[in-house]
C-alpha cells in the first residue's frame, strides 16, 4: 500500500518538474520575441479554432517547429488559414537561434 502512495507522488512531482520546465521554455521564448509579439498573449491569434498566441507560443518553446507541427498541436489554421502569417512569424522569431545552432555543426 505504502508504495501506491510513493508511486503516485513521484507521478505527482514528474509532473511539476514537467510544467516548471514548460514555464521556463515558454519565458525564454517570450525574450527572444519583439515587442509587438509579446501584447495580447491572452487575445485570439486563431479566431476560426479559439487558440490563443500564448498556446502557439507553448507549442512551439515545447518543440513544435513547423507550421504543420503547431497545426497539429494546437489546431490553429485548420480553419481558413488567415493566421498563418502570424504562425510563421512566431516559429521564425522562436527558432531562428535553434536553426543558426544547426548550420554551425
């Protein structure tokens, strides 16, 4: 019984460990944005599926580096695509750093 309660406390702190490291790549990815992509993180970026910049942002700081990648994690542009821009501009200010740490190896 007692390695029940163990189990579902290392779960538990697997889980913190898990958001506290989400936090942390979402806060560096808030630095590495220009001002203008910063405002509003709470407003809809994707009127068409409800998602949020903030959600795309986390989709993408938790490893969604393509356009197709951040569609399929958070649904955004699956309507008409009128927020693809903005999608892309994300994903090139948020990976631009990874891309250039690619070319030099």
């Amino acid at each position: 019984m007692k390695s029940k309660d163990t189990n579902i406390e290392a779960t538990s702190n697997n889980t913190d460990d898990q958001t506290g490291s989400a936090d942390n790549a979402y806060q560096i990815g808030l630095d590495k944005l220009p001002d203008n992509l910063k405002q509003d993180l709470d407003n809809y970026l994707c009127l068409c599926n409800g998602v949020t910049r903030s959600e795309v942002i986390h989709a993408i700081c938790e490893g969604a580096d393509t356009f197709i990648k951040v569609r399929a994690k958070t649904y955004a542009s699956a309507g008409n695509a009128c927020c693809r821009e903005e999608i892309e501009e994300l994903l090139e200010c948020l990976t631009a750093e990874e891309e250039e740490s690619t070319k030099d190896s």
